[in-house]
C-alpha cells in the first residue's frame, strides 16, 4: 500500500504541471445557473479521496486488466447521456427505470461494484463529500494512468443526478457500427468537436467487443470496408475466431497488438486495415479530415496522449448535474430518497 499510495503521488505531481497551465476552474452557464468544476476540490474536505479511489482501481486492474477499459468506458457512457451525472450507475427499480438495460449497457457495461466499493470507502472516511460522478471521472483517468498512459488533475465538483434516461442512451451513445457522419454528429450533440471524436476513439486502444458488435466488418458490408487496401488477413482472422464459438459471448481485442496498453497503437492498427469495429475503421476510410489526425497520431504517440487528456476534460465537464438537480449520492445505485 505505500508503494501505491507513493505511485498516486508522483501521478499527481506529473499531472499538475498540466493542471497549472490549464484553467483552474470550469464554468458552464446551465439554465441561467453558473457550474464550476475546480482541480483539487476535495484536499480540503476529503484529502483521502483520490489515495482511496486509486488504490481501489490498482486492485481492480490488477485482477482483471480488461477493468481499465470498463471503467474508461462507464465514465463516457454517462456523460454522453445529460451530461456527467453517475446516472448510468442507478438500478432500476419498481417505480423507476435507468440507463443499465439501454442496448448500449446491457450486458455490456461492468465495473459497477469497483464503484460501489469505492463510495462504501469514501462514506466511512467522508460522509456525503464525494459524489458518484466525480468518483466516475477520477477512476477513469486512474485507469488510464494504470494502462501507460499519462495523468491528468481531474476536475470535480460534479453532482449526481436524481434520475435517469434510457431513452437518451439509446439515442445518444455512439454504436459500434457508425459511419463518420453519425459519430460527428453525436459527438457534437453533446458539445465535443470532430477532433475530440477521434481522439477520445483512442480509448479503444484498451478493451475487448463480442462478436456481434463487429458483424459488419466480418461480412464485409460496411462503409469501414471501402477501403481497396482492406486487410483480408485481419478479417478472416476474426470470422475464424467468431464462427468457431458464440459470437455473443466470444471477445475479440479492440487493440490486438497491445491491448492492456494506453498507447497509440489503436491508430497504428487503423492504418493497417486492422480496426475491429466500423466506427473503428471508418476513421480512415470514411473522411479525409479524420484520417490525417489518425496519421498525425501515428506519426507523434505523444501528441495522442496530450491531446487525449484535454478531451477527456473538455468530455469531463459536460453538464454537470446541479442544485436541485443533483445531490452527492450515499449509494450510488440509488438517489438518497429512495427509501423515504
């Protein structure tokens, strides 16, 4: 544990340098309401926080790798739907339905007792301090730190929202099939750039997809297959991996040359034909403009990983719940009137 909490530390010195160079503070007029979102919000109120939430995430990629990708993953399931509100952590009950049995999240989404661990630890050590949403931002730069990648001073301030809406993950989060123009357009629904969508792809540099999700590209009927140099090797190395088992179950490497690795190696891979999904692909065959940042990527490894930190705090701050809109959750599966 010292050596962990020594390793949080010097993540935290590294990524100030890049917080003081930013704006401390992020403010987003909401409903005539002004938002702030702040760096180092809880080393006052809850200096233990980020030591806690890391450790917790340590552990958790430690058992299972392919844990990094899923709480990446979480993090940007719930900001693309209103905003970074931990509403993608709420549980459906009698009265009430959330986001976990979207079609996006369904048997889809994990890592969410990582969470609850985190906030059952936080509720002893800082009662009602640390919200789910910020817990949710905080774990997914850890989980990038914890792959390679470079760190980032999160900012926090976030609340948590009191409901949630299937209906806007269906909608709003990109599917695994999506030609360019559906992605910018999803992207830029919720206030992020063409140039963000492309990086903040690169997530896919962690993770693995069932079969299913990646038909398309196995079929070869999709527009990430225009390409005349498209790998045939590549493809029928997943249709043999997909026709010899259950292709609901069954999971490929979105990145299967370093896949526990946060590098830029996703984009290397596009390149190459080799991207597993078609929203994957068609950043190279589907417009100009997407393809030369994907080479500017290739060619400048660390340009990638600068540029991925500023998007994930542009992503970061995405309509945070607010006043009565929001609370800081005591369980994070459950708005705090629930039993009343």
């Amino acid at each position: 544990m010292a050596f962990c909490f020594a390793f949080y530390l010097l993540i935290i010195n590294l990524s100030l340098a890049f917080a003081n160079s930013a704006t401390t503070s992020n403010e987003e007029c909401i409903d005539g309401a002004t938002v702030a979102l702040s760096f180092g919000l809880y080393q006052s109120s809850c200096p233990e926080a980020e030591p806690i939430i890391f450790a917790w995430i340590e552990k958790a990629v430690s058992d299972d790798p392919r844990m990094a990708a899923s709480l990446l993953r979480l993090h940007f399931h719930d900001c693309f739907v209103n905003g970074c509100d931990a509403s993608v952590l709420l549980d459906d009950t009698p009265n009430f339905v959330g986001e976990k049995t979207a079609a996006p999240n369904l048997n889809s989404l994990r890592g969410f007792e990582v969470i609850d661990s985190i906030k059952t630890d936080l509720e002893f050590v800082c009662p009602e301090t640390v919200s789910c949403a910020d817990i949710l931002a905080i774990a997914a730069r850890d989980s990038v730190v914890l792959s390679g990648g470079l760190g980032w001073d999160v900012q926090m301030g976030r609340k948590d929202s009191l409901t949630a809406s299937k209906e806007s993950a269906n909608n709003n989060i990109p599917g695994p099939n999506s030609d360019v123009a559906t992605l910018a357009a999803k992207f830029q629904n919720v206030g992020l750039t063409l140039d963000d969508m492309v990086t903040l792809s690169g997530a896919h540099t962690l993770g693995k997809a069932r079969c299913f999700t990646f038909n398309s590209r196995l079929n070869g009927n999709s527009n990430a297959d225009a390409d005349p140099n498209v790998n045939l090797d590549f493809i029928q190395s997943l249709q043999q991996l997909c026709t010899q088992s259950n292709a609901n179950t069954t999971l490929a490497d979105l990145d299967y040359k370093t896949p526990s690795v946060f590098d830029n190696q996703y984009f290397v891979n596009l390149l190459s034909g080799e991207g597993l999904l078609t929203s994957d692909q068609v950043l190279v065959t589907g417009d100009e403009g997407t393809r030369e940042l994907v080479e500017s990527y290739v060619d400048d490894p660390l340009a990638f990983l600068e540029e991925f930190k500023k998007s994930m705090l542009r992503m970061g701050s995405l309509l945070p719940a607010t006043g009565e809109n929001g609370e800081i959750r005591r369980n994070c599966r459950l708005p705090n009137n629930f039993n009343q």
